[in-house]
C-alpha cells in the first residue's frame, strides 16, 4: 500500500503496487484504469471536494469522477519517472511532483511545468505540503527543501540547516518550527537558526522517515521502515506490529 485518500462520500481509495482499490459499504473492489500498462502500481492519491479522485501514476495523472475520466501526461517533450505526489491548495490550484521533471500544476485543463530560477527544473519531487500560513512545501530527492510564498522562493538544503539534500517528508507544528525527514540522516527539527536532529542514537528504528504528521496534543509521529515512532517532549517512542 503506497496511498490512501477518502472521498467527501466516504469511499476508501487504496493506491498499490497492483493497481488502485476502493472500499464502500458493499465491501472493496478493483477501480480499473484507463490503458494498457507493464506497471498497474499507484504512487499517490488525492481526493478533491467536488468528488474527483486523482490518480497518480508512473506515467500519468488520472482524474476519476462521476461523469467520466481524464488522462493528464507530462508536458509536450517531457517525461517523468513517475507522478509521487498530488495536492491541490488553498487558492484552488492543484500541484503535482514527479519524479525527474520536478514541480507541476493544473492550468486551463493542461498540466505545466513550474520554472523558477531557484528551484532546479531536474529535481524529483518527493512530498508536497501548504502550510498554516498558505506556503508551499516542496522535499526533493537531491536539492532539500524549497518553500514557494508569493511567487518567492527558499530553500533548506545541505548548505544549511540540513544535514543533506534528500527531503523525503514535511510538516509544520503548531509551535511554528518545521519538521523534515531527511533521507540517510533521520528526522531534523528546524526552528528559526535552531536545528534538533533526531538520529539512530536517539532511538530513531532507521535513518529515513518517509512522512510527519503532528497530533492535536503535540506529539509528532514518524512514519519509518522500522515502525511508527513517537516524539514527545523530545522523546522517542517507537511502535511496531509488535505493540
């Protein structure tokens, strides 16, 4: 399982690596797909409000909704790896990361390329996430982190505050410091000039966290290849099937 997204009806989606999945009250069932693929996997899922669930797969998006479907490629001359990420924010546009060709969006029923000077245009785009403040969160897999706010851009990278350049999972707590998983380096809590790293030696199960979220209380969790760890007042709790 690689995705899981829940329409405004309360249909289950389920993204695999033998193609997508939905749950409703008469139980689950395999969503086809438009096409003929060697690959059936389904890298990420998002489901809007109006009903449309977004399909991301290795060499398209896939809009799926009530009175049709649509396929989205890359743009004219283009290709990617494979779509890993889709989100849409606040102001209504929907974004989408792929690997190898770095940051998309929507625009008049065409996908697009994002071009800016400070954001390497053969990035792989790992992780996107629109924090409290309406910023744009973008974790690539070689040039770190990049913020985009009004068309502005900065970056957390290996140069500085971060220990490397593999930006695999984002997340802002409530306190305003960010969290990102870096891959080969654990977990790094960046706030202001301040950086508190989480490692193996703190009781991280591995050295990559590949997502971040932060619960109502305040505990960050981390989700590992070694289990679910637990970060409470700068302590670490790991759960695994174990528990």
């Amino acid at each position: 399982v690689l995705s899981v997204a829940e329409s405004p009806d309360g249909t289950l989606w389920v993204g695999t690596n033998r193609g997508l999945l939905r749950r409703t009250d008469e139980g689950w069932t395999a969503q086809d797909l438009p096409g003929s693929r060697p690959d059936p996997t389904v890298h990420t899922l998002f489901a809007d409000e109006d009903g449309t669930v977004w399909v991301g797969i290795r060499e398209a998006v896939i809009s799926l909704r009530a009175d049709g479907t649509r396929v989205f490629g890359p743009p004219r001359g283009q290709a990617w790896e494979n779509v890993q990420t889709i989100m849409r924010d606040r102001e209504g546009v929907l974004w989408v990361g792929a690997y190898g060709t770095g940051l998309h969006r929507l625009q008049d029923g065409t996908l697009r390329r994002f071009v800016h000077r400070s954001v390497p245009s053969e990035t792989s785009v790992h992780t996107l996430f629109e924090d409290r403040d309406g910023s744009l969160w973008i974790g690539s897999f070689q040039f770190g982190a990049f913020r985009l706010r009004d068309s502005s851009v900065s970056a957390l990278d290996a140069s500085g505050p971060l220990s490397g350049d593999d930006a695999r999972a984002i997340c802002k707590a409530r306190d305003g410091s960010y969290w990102v998983g870096v891959g080969g380096y654990g977990v790094e809590q960046v706030r202001g000039d301040m950086v508190t790293r989480y490692t193996h030696d703190d009781g991280l199960p591995t050295s990559t966290v590949h997502s971040i979220c932060e619960t109502s209380n305040g505990d960050v969790w981390l989700g590992t290849e070694g289990g679910a760890t637990r970060v409470r007042d700068g302590k670490l709790r790991t759960f695994t099937t174990a528990d």
